[in-house]
C-alpha cells in the first residue's frame, strides 16, 4: 500500500511540474513577437514590469529558502 502511494505522489508531483513548464512556455515563446510590436514607451513599462515580476519571485524563493535552512538548523 505504502508503494503505491509513494508512486501516485510521484506521479502527481511529474505532473504538477510538467503544468508550471507548460505554463511557463504559453509566456514565454510568444513574448518575442509582442516585445515587438511594444511603442519604446510600452516596451520600458513592459520591461518594468517583467523584472519586477522576475525579483518577486526570487525574492520568495530565497525567503522559502532562507525559512527552510533555519527550520532545519533548529531541528539539528
């Protein structure tokens, strides 16, 4: 029984990656073609906001992080 779960929870987190790759590539691959036909004006608001979307997410992720080695410092 125990296998079994291990391997449905295998399979669901393949799938829950396989989900955010795919959604991440919807983004990405036609943003060429949008970047272009952008004014310089709506090109450096777009550009705004694609770094600031980019740093919140590696802000979240290094506080996850940050969260994850003290709770693990305080177990040991």
């Amino acid at each position: 029984m125990k296998d079994t779960n291990n391997k449905l929870g295998r399979i669901l987190e393949l799938a829950v990656k396989a989900f955010i790759l795919a959604s991440v590539a919807a983004v990405i691959l036609p943003v060429p073609k949008y970047a272009r036909s952008l004014s310089d004006e709506e090109y450096i608001v777009w550009l705004v906001r694609l770094i600031w979307v980019l740093m919140l997410t590696a802000g979240v992720f290094a506080v996850l992080q940050l969260v994850g080695f003290l709770i693990k410092k305080l177990h040991d």
